[in-house]
C-alpha cells in the first residue's frame, strides 16, 4: 500500500477501537486515531526511502538501519527450509504482530510511566508521521484542534486519561499496515514465527482476485476514497448527525406533499 492509504486505513482503525479503551470524547478518539494513523506507517521504518525513515532525518535514519540490521539477523536464524533467499530486511521483523504488541506494550510501559507528557509527544510523532503521507494541511488541522480543545476541555486531563491506552493505538496502527501489506500482490508475514508450509515467515495474501497493486488503479480509484469517507463518518457524532438531518428533511418531505 501506498503511505496515504496506510495513514487512512490506521486513521479508521483507531476511531473504531477508540471507544472500546475509553477514548470516548472526541478530543480523545480523535488524538487516538491521530496516532494509529501514524504508526500505521511506522513498519516502513525497515525501509531507507520511506517516510518514517527520513521523518527526522539523521535520527529515524539510524533507528531504520538498526531495524534492518535487526530484521536481517532474525531472518538468518528463523527462516524456514521453504523461506526465500535474501536479505530479509524490508517486510519482516516490522510487519509482524509481535512486532506491533512489543511496540504497543513499549509505549504502554513509558506513557504510564511518563504521563501526559510522554502520551502528548506518542501523539505528535503519530501526528507528524501521518502529516508526512497525507499531506501538511493535517498538521493545521492538527494546531486547530489543539487550540479548540484548550478552549472547550482540560486537555491535559483527558490526555492523562489515555495513559497506556495509547499503547493499544500504536500495535494497532502497525497491525493495520501489516493487513494492508497482506492484501498486496507481495503479501505480509505478519503471522511470524508461525510455520506454514515449510516457510517460517510465509507471506500472507488473499486469492488472486481480491489483490491489487501498490499505487495502481484499486488503491487509487477505489481503496483510497472508500476509505476517506468512512474516515469522516466514524468521528464521534457526525454518522449520528448526518441520520438525525436526513430524518429531518424525511419528516419535512412527509409533511408536504
């Protein structure tokens, strides 16, 4: 998938776990969802030219080398007698689910540990990556809601609030990029180290008819834009909304004839 879809499909995930943790509000599933769109893009770490790579320059460089270096050594020692030959360095140890649930209890253990502060920076940097790939509209966005949240609600409060939840939104954006990757023509092995078929990290894929290409006409014409208007009508109160004007303009279609 391409980073925006990633961005989006993460965005959507999180507003649709964000009330199963609490996040209730809309300042706070909106700051949920923030951050699984963003992580939604983190697994691409493994790659140099990606975005999370190059987000903070010198700084996500190094992390994305040690990645690879890491994915590369685990792959040399796990894989399989039908596993491929090479590298394993793009789309293994990051596209895992071990992966998004050691992240996700990382960052449990420091927001707890941290408090609203720790939660506040998980939030920007998910911010700032789905900035990257979506566009820099949403970091203006983003300093409206900040300021409209300061204004009607104790922002810091109801950030405190999602103290080691915010755990949950980051091993569910990577989760959702690993299930976006897996509906690709490439697969994901994000079931690692389970063995199927002989291959310790066997890509995952659906039948043929149900895959289609990075950045070709599927995820462009159809994907993306699907997704963009579910990622509207699942913040908090708009679907609600959007029934209670359509019943409105039913009641007053009935009344007049």
């Amino acid at each position: 998938m391409m980073g925006r879809t990633h961005a989006l499909t993460g965005w959507c995930a999180g507003l649709a776990v964000a009330p199963t943790v609490g996040a209730s509000s809309v300042h706070q599933a909106v700051a949920f969802a923030a951050t699984t769109a963003g992580f939604a893009l983190l697994p691409d770490l493994d790659h140099p030219g990606a975005g999370a790579s190059r987000l903070l320059g010198p700084v996500t460089g190094a992390l994305s080398w040690l990645l690879r270096r890491l994915s590369s050594m685990l792959y040399a020692v796990t894989k399989g007698p039908r596993d491929e030959r090479h590298r394993g360095m793009h789309r293994h140890l990051s596209h895992t689910v071990l992966f998004a649930a050691g992240l996700g209890a990382l960052t449990m253990w420091g927001t707890r540990a941290g408090g609203w502060y720790a939660v506040a920076g998980v939030v920007l940097f998910g911010l700032l990556l789905a900035a990257d790939a979506l566009g820099d509209w949403l970091l203006l966005v983003g300093a409206g809601a900040v300021v409209w949240w300061a204004r009607t609600a104790s922002a810091a409060g109801e950030l405190q609030e999602l103290t080691g939840w915010l755990g949950v939104a980051v091993a569910v954006g990577c989760l959702t990029h690993c299930l976006g990757d897996s509906l690709t023509e490439a697969g994901c092995p994000f079931l690692f180290p389970v063995p199927i078929a002989g291959e310790t990290w066997y890509e995952l894929r659906p039948p043929s008819f149900l895959r289609f290409r990075t950045g070709k006409r599927v995820e462009n014409l159809l994907v993306f834009p699907a997704f963009v208007v579910l990622g509207v009508l699942l913040v908090p109160g708009v679907w609600q909304g959007l029934s209670g004007f359509f019943e409105q303009i039913s009641v007053q279609a009935g009344a007049h004839p």
